[in-house]
C-alpha cells in the first residue's frame, strides 16, 4: 500500500514535469521512506504513552532517526518485518532504561552499546559511509 502510493506520487511528479523521469525511482523510494516512517512515530508514541514513557519514547524516535539516517540499518525483506524489529528494538532501549532499580551510568552504558551495536552491524552497508 505505502509502496502503490509512493508510484502515484513519483508518477504525478514526472507527468508535472517537477522530477525527470531518471529519478521517478528514487523519489517513489524517498516517499516510501517518509511514509513508513510517518506511520512508524505514532505506533512509538503510542507505546509510550501505554507505558507510561513518553519521554523516552521522544528521545529513543529522535536518537534511532538519526542514527538510521547516517548509519543505514536493516533492511528487512518487508514492511512488517521491518515495523516488528523497529518496535523490539524501541522495547528493548525503553524498558531497560526504565528500570528505576539501575543507575543512571548502566543506562547511559546499555544506550551506548546499543548505539554501537547498530552502528557496527550497519556498516556494511555499501550505500551508506561512516
């Protein structure tokens, strides 16, 4: 469904003559990409706000955002796949830091991890550099 919608746009854009037809691929491509991640953020926000961890929620979008556009990531071989591993992750980052019981350093120590654990497992990513 996001994929057919993108197409429609890219195609309405190439009929207007506002993108040449060489890039009709990437821009369908970039709007699939905004609109995953548009239907994405409220899914996070509403798992926060279900765990009582807005906060975290907002921090986790923001860093993982960031960290995805500079570092690639995984690329699943669907949509559905791709939301499930998004959302263990986020589960993953804002449970464990949740815990009121570790220290703040353990949390900052698991965050980091993390990070550099996306960072290493992403860079193999041949379209994306460091």
């Amino acid at each position: 469904m996001i994929a057919f919608l993108s197409r429609i746009i890219a195609d309405f854009l190439c009929r207007k003559n506002a993108i040449p037809d060489d890039n009709k691929e990437i821009c369908a491509y970039g709007y699939e990409v905004l609109f995953f991640n548009l239907l994405n953020a409220p899914v996070i926000f509403f798992l926060g706000i279900l765990l009582d961890k807005l906060i975290y929620s907002i921090v986790f979008f923001l860093i993982f955002a960031v960290l995805r556009q500079y570092c690639g990531g995984f690329h699943a071989k669907n949509t559905i796949v791709c939301t499930f591993t998004y959302i263990i992750s986020y589960l993953f980052i804002v449970l464990l830091a949740g815990f009121d019981a570790i220290s703040e350093i353990y949390t900052f120590s698991v965050c980091k991890w993390w990070c550099y654990s996306i960072i290493v497992l992403t860079s193999q990513n041949n379209n994306k550099s460091l």
